[in-house]
C-alpha cells in the first residue's frame, strides 16, 4: 500500500467513527433487523462485528504499548462466535457497544508513544504489521460498513484520499495474496490508461467492488467482457 502518514490514519479512523456514527443514527431498530450488504448478515450482525472488532484491535494497541503478546483473536472461531451471540443482543446494548468499544479503541491508542508504533504485531489474518498500520485497519471497518448497513452510505462519500487507498489495499490483496491477476484503472482521476489496464470506472466503485460489495454499473473493461469474479476480499 502508498505510504501514508500515521497521523492521516488517525484522521481517517475518527472521521469514519463519525461517518458509522451518523448512518446508524439514520437506522431504525427494527432496520437493524433486515438484510445488510453482507451475505447471511443483518445489521445487528454488522454492529456486532464492529464493536468487536474495535476490541480486537484494542489488543494490539496494547501489544505494541506494553510489549505483551495478546493476538486479536485467540482462534478464527471465536471471531465468528462473538459476532453472532452479539447479533442476538437488543439494538440498544449493540448501539451502546459499538460506541463503548470505539472509545476503548481510542484511549488505547493513545497510549502508544511515537517509538512504539513502529512496534511488530500480527493481524487476524497472520499478517506481521507495524502498529502505525492499527488505525488504518479501524478506519477501513469503520468506513466500508458504514456502507454495508442496511439503508447505508455510499463509497462515493469518502474522502479522496482514502478511497484511493483502498483501492491500493484491496488491489494489493488481490494479486499478492489471493494471486489474482487484475489490473484498474480510476477514470476520474485524470490518470492516463495503462497497457494491462482491464477494469474501468470511478475509483469510488473501484473500491466498493474491489472489497467484495455490490458491484456498481459504472464499471467496464477495456474489451468489454464481464468483470472478474472476485471471491471475499477478506
């Protein structure tokens, strides 16, 4: 991913609690209930899923300010256990956890001196970061599945500068992980087309469908056949 200053993470972490923050409040209880943009999720598994989330990333954060070895997850199945017994909660206590939890998330942030960010911790995917790389990962929750609410936000909301790191990030994934062989081009960033250049279209809808969500219609390829099939991009 383009290096990007820390503190620019930070920016993006408390705007896209902001951003949460404001869709849910558009939401009704009984919203909460319905269909999210996630297969075989509701909203309530998608509040669930971010406020544990910003418990799981407050491990690290303790990681890199203490030295203690303490993993996001202990196992990937507890990851899915907790999601779904917090889906079960009433909206309320959901509402109420997803903002606790983002303030533990912020004040053990703030916890970390300037030396400690550069401290190794190991993501729920086994990926070895830096801890400067811990608000970036909350800002992308915060941000994407805003959008996955349902009666959500839209990708084309974001700032600009965090669309096109997603775009990076998720392009990444997808050829150095995943060993996807795919190529994009943003055409309402002034860019000229590349050569290998395949899929089309504004960097907003780049991002939406290069992170798994519904595929938006402005998207095309050079030669026009049918995009990629993409599996989950995490």
């Amino acid at each position: 991913m383009t290096c990007v200053a820390p503190s620019r993470y930070l920016d993006w972490l408390a705007g896209g609690y902001d951003y949460f923050a404001a869709r849910l409040k558009r939401i009704t209880d009984a919203e909460l209930t319905l269909p999210s943009g996630l297969p075989g999720w509701t909203g309530k598994h998608v509040l669930s899923h971010v406020g544990y989330n910003a418990r799981a990333l407050g491990r690290l954060a303790h990681w890199a300010a203490t030295g203690e070895r303490t993993p996001m997850y202990p196992d990937p199945v507890t990851r899915g256990q907790e999601i779904q017994s917090g889906a079960g909660w009433p909206a309320a206590r959901l509402r109420a956890f997803v903002e606790e939890e983002h303030r533990h998330l912020t004040a053990a942030l703030g916890r970390i001196t300037p030396e400690q960010w550069q401290a190794k911790v190991v993501t729920a995917q086994g990926r070895t970061v830096t801890a400067d790389t811990i608000p970036w990962l909350r800002a992308r929750e915060l941000w994407i599945h805003a959008c996955d609410l349902p009666s959500g936000g839209e990708f084309s909301d974001f700032p600009v500068d965090l669309v096109d790191a997603l775009v990076d990030d998720a392009l990444s994934r997808r050829r150095n992980v995943q060993a996807i062989d795919i190529a994009v081009l943003a055409t309402d960033r002034g860019h000229a087309p590349e050569p290998s250049a395949m899929v089309l279209g504004p960097a907003a809808d780049l991002a939406r469908w290069l992170t798994g969500r519904r595929t938006p219609t402005k998207l095309h390829t050079t030669d026009d056949t049918p995009l990629p099939h993409l599996p989950p991009w995490l």
